[in-house]
C-alpha cells in the first residue's frame, strides 16, 4: 500500500512535468527562465520549494533529534533569507530582464565587465552544485527505502526517482520544476499537517505533554549549546547570518528570480514565503519527539520511524511522497543549473560566441543528462567522495555574495576587488573547515562566517585602490 | 527613509542580540517550551514585517 502511493505520486509528476513543456518556441531563456513568464502562484512554489530540500525534511528530524535546539538556525535563517529575497530579488529581477541575463554569472560578466569573473563564478557554482546534488539523491533514495518497509532498496529507490526528476528536467525545464513544484508542495504540506495533528496526539496525548516530557528527561535539547554542548551563541549567530545572506547565491536559487513576470510577484511571495518555514519546524518536532520514543543509529530517519510508529501504511507512504518530494523538488534545479552554467557561461561566451541562441539551448538541454547520471553514479558508487566539498558548500557559495550586494548597491566596488575577494574568501574558508581551525583571531565564529567577513574587507580596500569601473557600465546597472 | 529598515526587527528579535533572551525552556506557552515557541512566532512576524513593508513602499 505505501508503495503504491509513492508510485501514484511519482506518476503524476512526471506527466505534469513534461506536460508543462510549452511546444514550439524553445530558446535558452525559455529553458532556464520559464520565457521570464512565471506570475505569482508558480513562482512562489518556485522559490519557496528549495529551502525545504530532501536535506531540511531528513535533516531538520534528524538535527532535533541530535542536537535539539541548535535546529532552530533554520527558520531563523530562512527569516534572514527571504528579507533578503525582498531586497535583492526585485533588483535581480529587473537587470536580468533588461540585459537578458539568464544564469548568475551572466551578471558578474556584466556588471563587472569580466569574462573571467563570469567563468570564476560558474566554476565555484558547478563545484559546490555537484555534492549537493548527491545529497538530495541519496536522501530520495533513503526515504524511498524507509517509506517502502525496505521493499525498495536506497539504490534502487535513487535510479527510480532520478529518472523520473531527469525526464521532466530534460523536457520541459524550469517550466517543469515549477509546476512539479507546486504537486510536491502540496504533498508535503498534507504530509506535515498529518504529522503534527495525528501523530504527535496519537503518541504524547499533545505537544505540550510531549515537551513537558522532553524537559525533563533532556533539558538541553531545547535550549543552545544543544544536546552535545556544542553549539552556542557565536556559532548559532554566525551559522545563521552566513546561511541567511548566503542563501540566493545559490545560483539555481538566484536565477530563479529571473523567471518571474514582475517584481511585484517576487515581492508578494517574500511576505508569504516564511510561513512555508512551519514545515521545518514539524519534521523538528517529530524529531524532538524520536528523543523520547526511540534508539535510532541514523538520526537522519527520525521523521519516517516516528511515523511508522503510529500511522497504517499508506500514510507512511503518504509521508515519504512527501519527502521524496522535498528532495527531488530540490535535485531538479540542482540538474537544470551546473547544464545552463557550462552551456551559457563556458560554452557560449568563452568557446563559441557566435553560437545561435538554439544552439546553445539544445547544448544545455543534452548536458542535463550527463550531470544527473554522473550524480547518480557518485551517489551509488563512492557516497563519500564528494562529502567534504558539501562541508564547505554554503561557505563556498556565500563568498559570492558582496559581489552582488556591492554590485547592486555601490558604485565603486571593482573587478579586481572582487576577484581578490572572492579568492580571500574561498580559501580562508575552506582553509579553516578542512584544517579544522575552529577560532580566528579568539572569535569562534563558523569558517564562512569568517571568509565572508574577510572577503568585504579586501573587496573594498582593493577596490578603492583601483580604477573605477567605466561609466557605460554604470549608467547599465543605474548607478551612474 | 526606506521602510527596509524594519528588517531589522525580525533579525533583532530573533537572532541578534534576542536569541540571548529566547534561549530558554521556561516560560512555557501554549504547550511550547520558550525557544520553540519564539521561533514559531517570529517565522509569522517576519512574514508580517516583509508585507508591511510591502504595503508601506506601495504608497
């Protein structure tokens, strides 16, 4: 019975998702943009679908579980995130329509007048995109063994659901993400709602008996340093503030601002879009739940094996729809993106500049399968490899940030400030959590934290002692 | 002076310097331990900050 669930809604999305293919006009914007054309219902589901990865929904359990209270950096930085959105995304929005930007980089190649930049910026993207990637995979694949009573085995359960996920991204691109997106939204949701208001009475008798319990028997998962001691209040500040202003330089997440019909839509989902934050804090509260119900090796199925524990089995397959869901609404703009950066960014502006728009569409389009399998293969054969580029994987991506803060907002800041920058940043980054350097300078803030605050420095010491940017480029981006 | 400013507020309330005053378990409201419920409520407030920003930059 639970298979047949997940297999009905794995069904459906992928007829959605190669049904939302728009016939006959297919150009590189249409592709990876949606045609600029997405109005205030597919957008929302668009940028709100990617925080609640197959990560937050094995994860937010799984960290509740572990460590208790720390997991609260997640709405918190969610929070942060989405009055950045507010900020940031009008703007990216309205350059991108009127220089016809589709990915990041084409930004970074426009506003600071660099080619260099715009390859840097790709090559950081497809590096930290890659792992994360893998992640979602082998968390689909995770879920699809639970929710499936280990009928389905992970590896099984990660081919199934990521040629499902690749079809649709092949076919119909950002289009087919989006309207997927809006099916997983509303399996998650029915499957969070369930979880609060069916399993949590039907096991506590209540939330509050539930936390009455847990404070007692384990009064340090509610409150920081959390339940190992090991996160206090620099690294909850740090970890969020990094997460929060680093989270729409993810570059799927940063384009997805471009496919929007106006700005006027992505502003009205930044107001809405925190309450989608509640669904974290349900697989958290399932999670705090698992302290006191179970003994689980891997934290990561305290979600699932809470539900297992009170609910018949087609709600458990109900329940890992939706996680499968939350994954692969993830993974999908994790395909469609690393494809636009090496199609757009490496292909066209530095191989083959004269390419026609098709062309390089249909480039993009084919090396989508290549990305998902090679992902796959990652996932199924050697799990490990690429976990300690996910470690640095939000310090690595943040660096990017004063790049278009600065660029959007101050008229001075140059190329070589930011390519000094961005190289300050990265490497003190992944200096620290490689070489497990846990302090700078006595301050035990998180190493991205530290590279971000190193990076503005040198971006704007080395950009006032450089020539400003030419005053054409400034009158494009209307700072002049 | 632009209404972002009251940006500030959620980030004030929630991480900075608030999570000093919200990491707590008691008080206890409506069944939440302190912490918990500080978050639940500020996910709602910061969605209220970004629409009354909204609403004030439409005028």
């Amino acid at each position: 019975m639970a298979l047949f669930v997940i297999f009905l809604y794995l069904a459906v999305v992928l007829v959605v998702g190669v049904a939302a293919r728009v016939k006959g006009r297919f150009s590189l914007a249409e592709y990876l943009v949606a045609g600029r054309a997405l109005g205030f219902f597919l957008i929302y589901f668009l940028l709100v679908g990617d925080i609640y990865s197959g990560f937050a929904f094995l994860g937010a359990g799984g960290w509740a579980y572990k460590y208790g209270a720390p997991v609260f950096f997640i709405p918190a930085y969610a929070a942060i995130a989405y009055m950045m959105l507010y900020i940031l995304g009008p703007k990216i929005w309205y350059f991108g329509k009127k220089h016809g930007f589709v990915t990041e980089p084409d930004f970074f190649v426009a506003r600071y007048d660099s080619k260099f930049l715009g390859l840097l910026t790709a090559i950081i993207g497809v590096i930290f995109i890659i792992p994360y990637l893998q992640l979602q995979i082998m968390a689909g694949g995770l879920i699809f063994n639970a929710a499936s009573y280990g009928a389905i085995s992970q590896k099984l359960g990660m081919v199934i659901a990521f040629v499902v996920a690749g079809i649709y991204v092949y076919t119909s691109g950002l289009r087919g993400i989006a309207w997927t997106n809006v099916i997983q939204a509303v399996v998650m949701i029915v499957a969070a709602l369930a979880g609060v208001f069916y399993i949590i009475p039907k096991l506590f008798g209540g939330l509050g008996p539930m936390f009455q319990e847990l404070a007692q028997k384990s009064p340090q998962h509610l409150t920081l340093p959390g339940a190992k001691g090991t996160m206090g209040y620099s690294w909850f500040f740090s970890v969020t503030v990094l997460s929060g202003l680093g989270f729409w330089m993810w570059p799927h997440l940063f384009q997805n601002n471009y496919a929007a019909s106006s700005d006027k839509e992505i502003k009205r989902s930044a107001f809405i879009a925190p309450l989608y934050t509640y669904l974290i804090m349900v697989t958290a509260t399932l999670g705090f739940g698992a302290v006191l119900k179970l003994k689980l090796s891997n934290p990561d199925l305290s979600v699932m094996e809470m539900i297992k524990l009170a609910a018949p089995a087609w709600f458990v397959g109900l329940v890992g729809a939706g996680g499968l869901a939350a994954a692969m609404s993830t993974a999908d703009t994790l395909t469609l993106n690393p494809a636009g950066l090496i199609g757009k960014n490496i292909y066209r502006d530095l191989i083959n500049p004269r390419a026609e728009d098709s062309k390089v569409a249909k480039i993009t389009q084919t090396l989508t399968l290549p990305l998902l399998v090679i992902s796959l293969l990652f996932a199924l054969f050697a799990p490990k490899l690429l976990v300690k580029l996910l470690l640095v994987g939000y310090s690595g991506i943040t660096q990017m940030f004063p790049g278009v803060l600065l660029g959007l907002f101050w008229r001075r800041v140059t190329k070589a400030g930011i390519i000094a920058g961005l190289l300050v940043g990265e490497v003190t980054a992944i200096w620290m959590l490689l070489a497990k350097v846990k302090t700078l300078f006595g301050i035990s803030f998180h190493a991205g934290f530290w590279g971000l605050i190193l990076n503005f420095a040198v971006v704007i010491v080395v950009s006032l002692l450089t020539k400003p940017p030419r005053e054409e480029v400034l009158k494009d981006f209307e700072l002049a | 002076m632009s209404a972002k400013w009251l940006f500030l507020i959620p980030f004030a309330a929630y991480v900075f310097p608030g999570v000093f005053l919200a990491n707590r378990v008691e008080p206890f409201v409506m069944g939440m331990p302190f912490f918990y419920f500080w978050s639940c409520l500020w996910i709602l407030l910061t969605s209220v900050t970004i629409w009354l920003v909204y609403r004030l930059e439409q005028r």
